[in-house]
C-alpha cells in the first residue's frame, strides 16, 4: 500500500514527467541491445524482459492509472504493472528527478542559458535534477568545483538516453562528441520510437543540453572550439532534455516517404548483425527471442509484397519492398 501511495503521489506532482520517463524507457526496451541498456535496471524491478512486454502491453495512458488510483481503485492492474511503474517513476526518480517547463518559460530558459533559440520549436522541455546520492553526480560535483565548465548540447540516442540518465555512463561506453551549436545538435538527433500511449508523442528525438568540466586527459576540445570529445560519464551532466514530439495518428495522409522511414526505424533491430554459426545454438535462439516482435512484422509484411504493385495495394507493396530490404541486411 505504500508503495502505490508514493507511485501516486508521484503522478500527482507531475504527470507529464512521469510520461517522460516511460517513453525513454520503452524505447530502451524496443532496442534490441536492450540487455547491455537496461541490465542494472532489469535486476533491480526484478522483472524479465517478457514480463515488460506483457506490462506495457496492457498498461493504459498514465492519466488514466492516476485517476484509478486517486479514487482508490488499486485492483485495476497486475501487482507486476504497479512494480515495474514504482521502479521506474519512483526508485529511479530518486537518482534523477525529472520536471517539466511550462511553455512560457522557454523563452526565459534560453536567456538565462545565454543560448540561441532553436530553430524548431521543442514540444516539451524536461529539467534533469540529479541526486548527490550517485556516484557519478558526486564525482562531477567535485571536478565542478575545481575546473573550468563550458555548456554544450549532445543529440543523444534515444534509446541510450535512460540508461545514460539512471546509471550515469556513456553510450557504448565510449567517448561522445559535444557541440556548442544548437542548430548542429537539432539535425544530428535521430527521431526513435517511443511508447505510443504517451503524450510527448510516439516518435522522439532529444537533444541534451548539457554542462561539463574541462578536465586534461578526460575532455579533448577541438581546434575549432566548437567541439569537445567527453571520454569520461563524471565529466558530463545533463541538465535539461529539448523533446520533439510526434504522432502517427496526427499524421493519417504522411508522404509515403516519411511512412517507409517510419517503418524502419521500427525494424531497426532487424539491421543487427545475424550471430555466428558457429556460436552456440542457444545464442542464435537467444537472438530470435529478443526480436520476436520485429520479426513476426517483417514476415507480415513480406506475405504482403504478394499483393500487386499497383491499385489500391500499391502503398502497401511499397512498404513491404522496405522491409524486404531491411530483412536482407538482417539475415546477411
């Protein structure tokens, strides 16, 4: 009872927030490293990767869940559905706190940043706030205070983006490039996809405006100043999340262009390499485990390039040429 208490709460102070942080988990969990991403996050909810699925299958939009849970309803979903929601909103909340801007201080936002506004107005801005309970936020807290800090934006992958936030390290445990230019940052970020209940949108793309401190041997600037090679996660913090949102639905008449691109950043796990022969079998059973989901589409979607290349199919026989070609590069 508690612990819905405080995932209660927790939707009550701020909703939008909440949504967030579903959404860059889900498209953690829609990579097919999803493993490596979210292997100290998977331990501590205590759940499998199949029991996630089966979770946000079922799970509604979150405004629903909160207004269940203020009118006392607590048995309208599996313990496992409060579980994994307590994990991430609260658990995870403590490490880093998320919070969103109203839209009338963005503009007050990128004065006091002293930063250009973006071309492309964001969809949402979310305040990252993390806890000096972490390791990492403490071992950046004391280069704060003894180097020189510059602000910088990163596009960061999307599904890279909770493990970064949560954990604190760099994406594939490598150096990331930082850029002090908005407008760079804007066309590097990848769109990904992301849960399609939220409201931020079920495609997504995030640039990270963040601080970090120039420290020898750790923090490589450029000779154009413009750039600045991080090989070290306490070297870096995140302080705000520029969200773009988008939605399918709001978009019934898309360029059958936009729609094919769309459908292969659904097939991305698809495009990872096929494992060795000459590994184990489990492994290659393994594999097929992990993108069973994506793998059941591309055969959909394969039995439709049958239909006729033209007439009332002909949008669809496009589609399906797509995931023909991205099924290709998986299987070789």
């Amino acid at each position: 009872m508690q612990q819905l208490q405080q995932l209660q709460r927790c939707l009550q102070t701020d909703l939008l927030a909440c949504d967030a942080r579903c959404s860059l988990f889900v498209a953690a969990v829609h990579s097919y490293r999803y493993e490596q991403l979210l292997q100290h996050c998977l331990a501590e909810l205590q759940l499998s990767i199949d029991d996630i699925y089966a979770v946000l299958g079922s799970l509604e939009r979150l405004e629903l869940l909160a207004a269940q849970l203020q009118q006392g309803n607590y048995g309208g979903y599996e313990a496992r559905v409060y579980r994994l929601l307590h994990g991430l909103l609260v658990q995870h909340g403590e490490r880093v706190a998320l919070s969103t801007l109203q839209a009338a201080e963005f503009e007050p936002l990128y004065a006091h940043l002293q930063i250009p506004k973006p071309s492309c107005r964001p969809t949402h801005i979310l305040e990252v706030t993390p806890s000096l309970k972490c390791a990492h936020t403490q071992a950046y807290a004391r280069l704060q205070a003894t180097h020189q800090l510059r602000l910088g934006f990163y596009a960061v992958p999307l599904q890279q983006l909770y493990a970064m936030l949560t954990v604190g390290g760099l994406p594939d445990n490598g150096p990331v490039r930082i850029t002090t230019d908005l407008e760079e940052a804007l066309q590097l970020a990848q769109l990904g996809v992301a849960w399609g209940a939220s409201r931020l949108g079920a495609l997504l793309r995030c640039v990270a405006i963040v601080e970090f401190a120039l420290v020898p041997q750790l923090v490589q600037v450029e000779q154009d100043n413009r750039h600045a090679v991080i090989s070290d996660a306490s070297c870096l913090q995140i302080s705000y999340l520029l969200c773009f949102g988008e939605s399918l639905a709001a978009q019934p008449e898309a360029p059958q262009r936009q729609l094919k691109q769309q459908l292969q950043q659904l097939l991305l796990p698809l495009t990872s390499p096929w494992p060795k022969l000459t590994e184990r079998a489990g492994a290659l059973l393994h594999w097929a485990h992990g993108n069973k989901y994506s793998l059941t589409l591309g055969v959909y979607l394969m039995c439709v390039c049958l239909t006729p290349p033209s007439g009332r199919c002909g949008l669809f026989h496009s589609l399906a040429s797509s995931a023909a070609y991205a099924l290709r590069r998986g299987f070789l």
